[in-house]
C-alpha cells in the first residue's frame, strides 16, 4: 500500500512540472468534445479526451502490469 501511495505521488509531482507543457496539448479541444456556450450559461463535456485518455491509461497500466 505504501508503495502504492508513493508511486501515486510521485505521478502527480511530475504533472505538476510538467504541466507547462502539457497544457498546449490540445486535449479538451478534440473533435466529439461538446462544449455549449451560451450568453449566462457554458457547458463543457470532453467526451473524446476521456475517451482517449482512458484508452494511454488502460494500454500504461497493461504494460506495467506485465
């Protein structure tokens, strides 16, 4: 468990640093991406990122875990 919780830190301290970077990806702004955006009211559902991110996550964890 520990180990687990060390790992998982450690994942998050490198987002942070690089976050600069990561952030001119152009995740959030893929085709599939609904995104509404009304005079009072925006609304923002990032399907296809999700769909995406989930599919490197899932293909990460299989190669870690062999």
């Amino acid at each position: 468990m520990s180990r687990t919780l060390i790992v998982i830190g450690l994942c998050i301290v490198l987002i942070g640093l690089l976050w600069p970077w990561l952030s001119k990806l152009p995740f959030g702004q893929l085709p599939g991406d609904i995104a509404i955006r009304r005079e009072n009211f925006s609304f923002y559902f990032p399907v296809t990122t999700m769909i995406l991110l989930s599919v490197l996550l899932s293909a990460l964890l299989w190669l870690f875990s062999r």
